[in-house]
C-alpha cells in the first residue's frame, strides 16, 4: 500500500519533469563526416550541460517525421546544418529557436519572414580554410596552382576559394580555377569527368590543385589516374574536411584540412541553450553568431612532393622524411650529406626559405597532429612516435605552430573521451 502511494505521487512529478526537459531536433546528414563532428560536439555540451531530449534527423528514405514543434508547451530547439529544401523547410515550419550551421545562401530566404531573435548562425572562417591550403603548397615551393570548387557553389566554397587564391597571388603568383559546371553536369559525373580530364591535362606541371571538399578531391585523383597524370610529382592534390575512410582509399592517399567541426556544433549547442532560456524569460538574445576555423592540415601521399632544384636540399628532405619519427636533429642531416651545416642552411634558406630545424619541426607536427587525431594514445606516448624524447619540448613547438596546447587540438577536434577527462 505505501508503495502505491510513492508511486501515484511520483509519476505526476516525473512526468513534469520529462516535459520540462528541452527537445532538441538536430538536423544533420550523417553521411557527411563534417556533419558527424558536429553531432559529436552537440553531445559533448549536452553530456556536460544537459540533460536534452536529442532527436537526432538525417532526411534518409523512411525517416519518420519528427513531432509538431510549433506551440508546443514543451521547451523545443533545432540545430540544423542545411544541406536540401526538405531539411531546410523542416527548420523553417517549426518556428522555434533554432541554429545554422554555416546555412548557405541558397536556403536563407526562407527566413525573411522570421522573428529574428528565433534564428541563431554559426559560421566557419571559410577564407582562413584556403589561406592554410594556399601556405601548405607555397611550404612545399610550389609555383603553379589550380583550384577546384565544389559542384554547387555554395557560400562556403566561394570563401575557400577566395582564401586560397588571393593567398597565392599575394605571394606572386596566379591560380588557374576550375570552371563552373552546367546543370547536366553537375547531375552526371560521368559527364563532367571528361572536361575535368581535359581540364588537368593543359595545366602546366608540376602544379599544386586545392580542392573545396575531399569528394571533389577524390574526382581530381581519379581524373589523374585516368590521364596517366603522376600524384603528388606532376600533381599535388589537397582536401578540405579530413574525411579518414574516403582519404585513406583513394589512390594515393589524400591529404586533406581537418576542419574545428566538432567545435561548430558544441558552439551551435551553447548558443541555442542560451536562445531557448531567453525565449522563455521573454527576453531577446543579443548576440546569437558564433565562428570557428580550420584546423590543421592531415597530411598524406597525394600533396607529399616538394618542388626543390637544389640536389643537397632534396637529399636533405628524403632523409627527414625518413627519419621524422625518429629522435633527428639538423647534425644528423649534415652528417649524412656530409657537408658543412652553414653550407646546408645557405642551401635550405634560398630553396624553402626556412631553416633545417623548422623543415624537421613541420614533418614531426604533421605526424603529431595525425596521432593526436587518429588514435588514443597519451601525449606522453606520442612523443617519442614524433622525434622528441621530452614531452614539455614537443608541446612547446606544437603552440608556436599552432597557437593552442595539443590537448585543445585533441579536444576540438575529436569525440570527448573519459581519458581525457570526461566525469564518468
């Protein structure tokens, strides 16, 4: 009997509670890997922030549709990342308090006719993206440069492009761009692959070629396979969303920008919450944009060529190459080459414009970077798997490189896991 009393006035107070938990519509296509960042970082802030309600829509064949959000008396949100009418039409029915994920600019009229304070935007620093494509191929003393946009030029591709080309014409040199597809096109790969094939055919070589996304990456790679074109020596090739299971099967393995994905959706997360509380207090969010960057750039076969003319210098980077996971300094590289270290230096300023030291410093981040992202090893253990036999050492030039500690990098840009903190 006294059990039955618990439980009558109990599930009334239960069922208060569930209600007054937010409901939270994420609409993200999951198939894309930059959109399975952001649902981890909406996660993340959730697990520290909620507890919400998550209903997680991805518009595949069969997907039921989600309960009617608008009046409804529960707390409801939406962070949505638009990538169709149809997902872009579910957000724009609802009328709640609701974030983009860099919306494009195709979708935002639909919006005009909202109140403002319902709408909440987070937007990628799309130019930074090429300006770190454009510095990785000018590092490797490029001179010829081509760029691919995406198939729809969406607002996002335009900054990236715009990025990397002005990038490159401030260092002195021009970039051939792709031109725009037709609407037959860009519903026929087949048809579009021909004049792509033609297209890098005519581009003088050796040339460096930044693509918007890696799916457009992967089209250049099959296109120079297809021409007998030789990757990375007659062309380099560079992605852009470090999608690991399509770079890692292209032929050669594609090096690519892993973007601060994760980020855009812990951001998106923290400021819808702070546009739901203050749509129910009555009051208006002031400031409801947030940006996030680029990371780093992953790389891999398809961009690993250097354009050097200078034999010593060549030589010089083969061997770092070799031995960058290896404890390597610059008497190493002279000892090997046997020539004096002035000489050397003399040789490495005027082919690459950095010293040696540097040179060994930017191929063992490249592999921290892939390790921090790639496994789960401690930094403690990634160290010695970089050429560096002191941990504070290594953390030091990965900030000067990079302007964050390796744990920031890891925790931007990965799933937060309990070994890093995470209260179980």
């Amino acid at each position: 009997m006294y059990k039955q009393q618990i439980a009558k006035t109990t599930a009334p107070k239960l069922e208060l509670l569930h209600k007054s938990l937010p409901q939270i519509a994420v609409v993200l296509q999951t198939s894309l890997k930059v959109c399975r960042d952001m649902l981890d970082g909406v996660i993340e802030f959730e697990r520290l922030y909620g507890p919400w309600r998550l209903h997680i829509i991805e518009g595949w064949y069969g997907e039921q549709k989600f309960v009617r959000m608008k009046n409804s008396k529960e707390p409801f949100g939406i962070i949505a990342f638009l990538q169709s009418h149809e997902s872009a039409n579910i957000v724009h029915s609802a009328r709640v308090p609701s974030v983009l994920i860099d919306p494009s600019d195709e979708f935002m009229p639909l919006f005009k006719t909202w109140d403002r304070h319902l709408l909440g935007e987070v937007h990628c620093q799309t130019y930074n993206v090429g300006v770190l494509g454009a510095e990785h191929f000018l590092e490797r003393q490029f001179r010829s440069f081509a760029w691919v946009g995406d198939v729809k030029e969406f607002n996002w591709s335009i900054g990236r492009r715009n990025g990397f080309i002005e990038t490159i014409q401030h260092a002195g040199f021009e970039c051939e761009v792709y031109p725009g597809l037709t609407s037959r096109e860009r519903e026929n790969r087949e048809l579009e692959s021909r004049r792509l094939c033609r297209w890098l055919r005519h581009l003088p070589k050796p040339v460096a070629v930044m693509a918007a996304r890696d799916v457009r990456a992967r089209q250049v790679l099959d296109a120079c396979i297809s021409e007998g074109i030789s990757v990375p020596h007659q062309v380099a090739v560079l992605g852009c969303d470090n999608d690991e299971p399509l770079c890692r099967t292209t032929y050669p393995p594609l090096s690519s920008i892993q973007m601060e994905t994760k980020r855009a959706g812990y951001l998106a997360a923290e400021l819808l919450k702070k546009m739901i509380t203050a749509h129910q207090n009555g009051s208006v969010l002031d400031d409801r944009e947030r940006t996030y960057n680029a990371g780093c750039i992953i790389a891999r076969t398809s961009s690993d060529s250097l354009c050097v003319n200078d034999k010593w210098v060549a030589e010089a980077l083969d061997y770092i190459r070799l031995h960058a996971d290896q404890y390597i300094g610059v008497a190493d590289v002279v000892k090997f080459l046997g020539i004096s270290r002035r000489q050397l230096e003399m040789r490495f300023k005027k082919s690459l414009h950095r010293t040696v030291l540097q040179e060994i410093h930017r191929l063992q981040l490249q592999r921290a970077c892939a390790l921090l992202l790639e496994s789960d090893l401690s930094i403690a253990d990634i160290a010695p798997l970089c050429g560096f036999d002191n941990e504070g050492y290594l953390g030091k030039v990965f900030k000067k490189k990079y302007n964050q500690t390796m744990s920031e990098f890891r925790h931007r840009n990965r799933v937060f896991s309990p070994k890093e903190g995470d209260p179980e």
